[in-house]
C-alpha cells in the first residue's frame, strides 16, 4: 500500500510496526522519505491540500451522460419531426405527378380517338366531357350581354358597345 493512500492515516499500531520493520529487512530506512522528519506544518499544509483537492473533486461539475442526452432530445424529436412531415409531402407529391400523369395520358387517349372520328365523318360523341353550363347571376343584378355557348364547349360573351353618355349629364371638364 503506498504511503499516499488515505487508509494509511487510519492504519492500526501493529500494521505501522509490521512496515517498518519489512522497510528495515528490505533497507529502507523507516521515516526518511524526504531525509527530514515531518513537522507539524508540514502535515497541516498537507491535511489542509488534501481537504482542498477533496473539495474540488467533490464539487467539479461534471455532468453525466443522461443530461446530455434529455438536452439533446429536443433537438432531435425537431429533426425526425421535420423528417416524417418531407417524407409524408414527397410522399403526397409523387402520388400528384402519378395522377397528373396519368389524366394525361387519358387525355392523350380522348384526343386520339376525337381525332380518328373527325376522320371518319362521324360526329363526336364525348362520353366524359365536362358540361359548361352559363354562368348564373344573381336576381337583382341586370345582364349587360348575352350568353352564347357555343357547340364546341367555348364560351363567349357579347359584349355592347360604349355608349355615349346621355344628353341631361353634363361633363366635368370642358372640351
């Protein structure tokens, strides 16, 4: 056991007794480690380093592993939240360009066959073409054109010419 050891301080007599003379049969001489016996100063500035590095031990902060860990948990719910929300909208998104592509391709298909009828001389008969209806106005405003639809699906809007201003209004600036 080195003498630096803190259970050295509470050893018994007998165990002093029993070093000292294993000291002496090895030839080491009994109290000489500094070749000076040790005074009561210097074994109270001793005590007094001892208690001071025990302190700072005692008292250093170290924090464990699991405070790392709780303060990093935030941080890291935050980015695998944002991961399954990219995840889910990349999802949402390439099932969009599916159907998109694939409304084109019916289209392409609907185009084609409207095609090959013309060819034919036979008028087209367009199963899921979407109906246009004329637009519905509210009852107490008044119409300022006629609505024309046309066969193919267009839809036009007559509009009237300007009219002059009648002839009881008087202009604001002359001209």
């Amino acid at each position: 056991m080195s003498w630096l050891e803190p259970a050295r301080i509470h050893e018994s007599a007998e165990d002093r007794d029993l070093r000292e003379s294993l000291g002496q049969l090895l030839g080491f001489s009994a109290r000489s480690f500094f070749d000076v016996e040790p005074t009561s100063k210097m074994i109270a500035l001793a005590e007094d380093l001892r208690r001071e590095a025990l302190r700072r031990r005692h008292t250093s902060r170290r924090k464990p592993v699991w405070m790392l860990l709780a303060a990093g948990l935030p941080l890291a719910l935050a980015v695998s939240a944002l991961g399954s929300w990219g995840f889910q909208h990349k999802q949402r998104a390439d099932a969009l360009t599916a159907a998109v592509a694939q409304k084109e391709v019916e289209l392409q298909n609907m185009v084609k066959t409207a095609g090959e009828r013309q060819v034919q001389g036979t008028q087209p008969t367009l199963i899921s073409a979407p109906v246009v209806s004329a637009p519905v106005l509210a009852k107490n405003t008044t119409q300022h054109g006629k609505v024309k639809a046309r066969p193919n699906g267009e839809l036009v809007l007559e509009v009237k010419t300007y009219q002059s201003p009648s002839l009881d209004t008087q202009p604001v600036k002359g001209q």
